[in-house]
C-alpha cells in the first residue's frame, strides 16, 4: 500500500494536468467591448427600442438616434 504523501502527489498531479491556462488579457480590446455592451445596455433600457413596437423600420431606425440623445 503506498504512503499517504504518495497518493497525495498522485491527486495532485492528476488535478494539474486537467486544468487549463488562462486566456491572454488585452485591456484594450476589453475597454473597447465594455463601452459596446454598454450602450446596448442603454439603449434597451428604453421600451421602444427593447420592444420594437415599430412596425415601419424606418421608424425604429428614427428611434434609436432619439433614446441615444435621451441618454
């Protein structure tokens, strides 16, 4: 029967060699989505661009420029 600290090493290999990296981080393109995302955020937050009542698209296309000023 192996020692405690051999099955210890054992799990604790098995467990490493599963795990995966990281992803590389750029701080630019994440600013650059977070301010995307956030926009639509904000602009969802208006019902008649959420809902989309408008049947005439050129209507909701006139709607988002004005919920956009709102903001």
């Amino acid at each position: 029967m192996p020692a405690f600290a051999d099955i210890a090493n054992l799990t604790t290999a098995a467990r490493r060699s599963g795990t995966r990296t990281a992803a590389p981080f750029d701080l630019a393109y994440y600013r650059e989505r977070h301010a995307v995302e956030y926009g639509i955020t904000c602009l969802t937050g208006h019902r008649a661009v959420a809902t989309r009542y408008d049947k005439i698209a050129v209507r909701y296309k006139a709607t988002v420029p004005v919920a956009a000023v709102n903001e």
